[in-house]
C-alpha cells in the first residue's frame, strides 16, 4: 500500500508547509483547512492550460511565477476557481495573489499559499515529492535545512529575540526561552493563546513543573530524548520543552507551546534544533562578553593605579559604550564568612550585573579575584549622588537576600567622584567602608561618609555605657512607638537623613507637612527636649547612628 492509499502516513497539507515547502511559506487563505491531504503535486507554469492538464483530486499545485517573457493563460481568479471544480488540495503561488482571487478563495473553501520568491519551482515540486514518498528521510533533510536556516540568522548577529521570532513563525505557536533560572528571557506568545498566557507563563517558571530529566543542569547533555512532551495545567494544551546546553551544561531551555493534538514531529525537531541554535547563540553572547570583562577590569586596573588620563578614560568609555565624564561612585561587594558554603564571587557579579540591567543603570563592573570583592563603578545621580549610590546598594542588599537567604554580603561605598583622577579615593574610601562592614558582620550598607562616627564608637569599649546613652536619649520615643504603633523613631530618622529639611523630610515619609510638624512637636513633647537647640540635635543624631551601629553588631 503507497503513500497516498494508506491512511497512517497521509500527507496533509500542514505537513507540506512544514516539512517540504520553504520554510518562510504563508498561508493567505484556508488557515483552517491545512488538514487536507496531499495526493500529489505539480507544477503549472504560465504557459500552460489548466482546463487541459492532468490532475487529480487532492493535488497541491505549484503556480510558476511569470515570466517577462511569457503571458499567462489564466488569471489567479480563474486558477482558484478552477482549483476549487478540480478539487484540489491548494495553490501555492510564487508571486502576489490579488485580493479578487483572496476573496475567491475564501468563498469556495481554497486554500492558497504564498511561497518565497526566491525559490525554485522544481526544487519545491522535488520537495514535497520526497514527503510523499518517504517522510522519515524528509523529515531528517528538514531537520537539517531548519537548523541552517537558525544558524545563519546567529551568523548575520540578528540575536536569541530573532531566533524565537522565527521558530514561533515557523511551527505557528508560541515559544518562550527562559534562563538556567527560568526567568523568561524571550517570549513570543501565540494570538490564540493570549488570554491564557499569564497562567501559561507561571506553569513555565515553576522549577516544580520542569520534567524530571531536565532538573539536574550537569547531566541534561546526555539524556536520550532532545526534547519531552508535557501537559500544561490547563485543559488541552501541552509543551515541548528542550534544554540549552553549552559546554555540556544547561544553560536554560527553549519551550514550544500548542494544543496538545498539534505537537508533532516537526514541532520536536524545531525544538531540538531552536535549543542548540539558543546554545551557539548564548556561547557567542557570552565569550563577547568574557572578553568585554577582560578589557573592563584592564581598563579600571589601570585607573586605580592612577595609569589613566581624562582624555583617554573618556575614549575608553566610549569603547565600553559608557559615559566617564559623569560623577561615579565606588561600591565594593563580597560574601561574608560562614559555615555554610558561601557561592562564587561570580554568583555575586551575576547578581550585581541582573540588578544593573534591569533598572538600566550606567555602571562599570569587574571582580576582582586577588581582593575577593566586586567592583562597581555607578554613574550617580548628578543631583543626589550619596542618595542613589545608597539606594543601589540596599537594592544589591535586597536582591542577595532574596536569591542567598542564607549568606549575607559585606558592602562599602566610596565618596562622590566628579572627575576620572578621583576614581582611585573613591575605591579607597568603598574599601575601608568594606572592611568595616567586614568587621561588624553587617548586610547593611555602609558610606564612608559616616565611617568617622562609627569608627569613633568602635573604640569606645564600653558597650553598656552606650547602650544606657540610647536608651537615655531615644528611651521615651522608643516606648511610645511600641504602646502606640507610631513612627516617630523613624520621623527622626529621616529628619536627619534628609539635614532637617522639612520638606524633604515630609516628602521621604511620605506624609503632609502639617503631620511632620505635629510629629516634630510630639518629639519634644514625649522626650522632653528641644529639637532647635544644637546640642540636642547633636545628641540625638548620635543616639541613632549607635543604635544602629549595635543592632547591626
């Protein structure tokens, strides 16, 4: 029994446009009407009289494109209506349908396909013939012309966000690329599953939901099956899902989703290919950017041996695609010591670099093996350039609390640069504010600009002695917050963060300035003092820094 006779390997006409026709075919109309099978194929060049050729029903047919020298017989609207009495599988057309013969189309149930000009009418017949007579080998040449066609677009540096474009375009579903961490890093999601895509994307970030195969990142190179089938919690709809693998380590994985009765073989072989050409891509990205690394920490080598003048760190700058004539701010990061195993340096540096993209911020990063730290060089806000630098590293503080809860990292920063010849002081300063964080085992940033109090607390041994100062000075405050649930420790706080602006100080709180002025009198009112006398001002700024100080002891 042939190809055409037997019903489990009939050839449809969705398989032709997958796995014969090229792979940038359209379908212009009959969407719905892919599932036809193909009995034939042939070519109908322009010369030729439809009315006299030998068909048969099912066929697809092959409309050569014109030629400059030869008219054609018939007019697209006659070849539909033609392709319609004959019944015919479909036409595929190498140059453009008028919208009379789209309308036609529609109206007598036949599908019409768009083919590349580019390709060859013989060629495309050859093709297709191979499918119809020997699906496993063409289903093999496929794989092949699929995985060329994702290695050129990695060859022209058209990047992952143009591979996925293109695999979601050719199976016609949607596909997603996520990282080693599943967080998504592209996705294309399909218009008939937009409605379901927020449910479809936290079953995909779920590292419960991942197969069982793919879970241990060491061993994914060497599993039997290049890619798995698996249900989706929602009705009806499953995943093909591949590992990306470079240097025989998963890397992350590419996932095609679809109805579950769509995922076929061409899908799996889209999969399999679309992850190794992810896997090429991700190796090319990074090896750029391990020698972008090289050239950065050469770079900020020799600015903090002082090697480095203005005029040749802004020409550098312009190399890194970084503005060096903006105040920067150094800001030192590594692990604390702990019994627990404490994660790569490198962990650290990815940690900083997902930060730093993901608020779009200007800076310059390098880990500094020798020193066990990571180096930031933050371009600051102009304005408040303290403030943001504070703000970046608590954002650094947070995100390593979330990703390492149970390691903790030290964090130093330096004074405000305005020029490249103070980028060195600025290291100095982040380091000696490491060094103390170091000391006090703390998570908490810390700023040079308050390391004088601190250091001049440190040396005070008496601890009691300190403690009885805070509860003396803050005591009443600190009481009255608990029993009233207030926030006036706090009030405090930013008052003086903010240099006794009243303004900025309402504006950070987030509270009218007429309720900071009421708080203001109740500070004075519960403490008893008078916050316009210096020396309580003194006091009380002091009492803060050592409360903070021996909290974070």
């Amino acid at each position: 029994m042939d190809a055409q006779t037997d019903s489990s390997h009939r050839v449809s006409l969705e398989d032709c446009r997958k796995l014969a026709l090229p792979l940038e075919t359209r379908v212009l109309a009959g969407e719905g009407l892919l599932s036809r099978p193909v009995a034939w194929v042939s070519v109908l060049y322009p010369q030729d009289d439809p009315l006299h050729k030998q068909v048969q029903p099912s066929e697809l047919i092959l409309v050569s494109p014109q030629e400059s020298s030869t008219m054609r017989r018939t007019t697209d609207v006659e070849l539909v209506r033609w392709a319609a009495e004959a019944k015919l599988a479909a036409l595929a057309f190498f140059e453009a349908v008028s919208p009379s013969a789209l309308a036609e189309a529609k109206a007598y149930s036949v599908p019409v396909l768009l083919l590349p000009s580019s390709s060859r009418p013989r060629l495309v017949e050859r093709s297709t013939v191979s499918l119809l007579v020997d699906q496993k080998g063409q289903l093999e040449r496929r794989g092949q012309q699929i995985y060329r066609q994702l290695t050129e677009i990695i060859a022209r540096n058209e990047g992952l966000n143009e591979l996925i474009e293109v695999i979601a375009r050719l199976t016609n579903k949607a596909v997603v690329l996520q990282d080693k961490n599943l967080r998504v890093m592209v996705s294309k999601p399909h218009p008939q599953l937009v409605g379901a895509w927020d449910s479809v994307e936290s079953f995909l970030r779920d590292p419960r939901n991942l197969p069982v195969e793919l879970q241990d990142r060491t061993k994914v190179a060497d599993i039997d099956q290049p890619s798995i089938l698996q249900a989706l919690s929602l009705p009806g709809l499953a995943r093909l899902v591949a590992p990306v693998v470079t240097n025989d380590m998963g890397r992350g994985y590419l996932t095609i989703v679809g109805l579950e009765t769509d995922l076929d073989e061409i899908d799996a072989l889209m999969a399999e290919h679309g992850a190794a050409a992810c896997g090429l891509e991700m190796a090319k990205v990074k090896a750029v950017s391990e020698a972008e690394k090289r050239l950065r920490g050469s770079f900020l080598e020799r600015l903090l041996v002082g090697d480095v003048s203005q005029q040749e760190a802004v020409k550098q700058g312009e190399r890194l695609d970084h503005d060096m004539a903006v105040p920067h701010i150094a800001i030192l990061l590594s692990w604390h010591p702990s019994e627990r195993q404490v994660p790569s340096l490198r962990r650290l540096e990815t940690l900083v670099n997902g930060v730093i993209n993901n608020q779009r911020i200007q800076a310059l990063v390098w880990i500094r093996e020798s020193e066990n730290e990571v180096l930031v060089f933050f371009a600051a806000n102009p304005e408040h350039p303290i403030d943001s630098g504070l703000k970046l590293s608590r954002t650094f503080a947070e995100e390593i609390h979330r990703q390492y809860p149970s390691n903790k990292a030290a964090l130093g920063l330096g004074q405000i640069a305005r020029e490249v010849s103070g980028w060195r002081s600025s290291y100095r300063d982040a380091r000696q504010a490491l060094d103390l964080a170091r000391r006090l085992q703390t998570d908490t940033p810390l700023y040079i600009g308050d390391l004088g109090v601190y250091q001049l607390i440190l040396n005070l041994s008496d601890t009691e002695m300190l403690k009885e100062f805070c509860q003396h000075t803050l005591g009443s405050l600190l009481d009255y917050d608990q029993r009233q649930n207030a926030d006036l420790i706090k009030t405090l706080e930013a008052f003086f963060h903010c240099h006794g602006n009243l303004s900025q100080t309402a504006e950070q709180l987030i509270v009218h300035r007429n309720t900071l002025l009421y708080r203001m009198n109740r500070i004075n009112e519960i403490a008893g003092i008078d916050l316009d006398r210096p020396e309580t001002r003194l006091a009380l700024h002091l009492a803060l820094t050592i409360r903070r100080l021996l909290s974070m002891g």
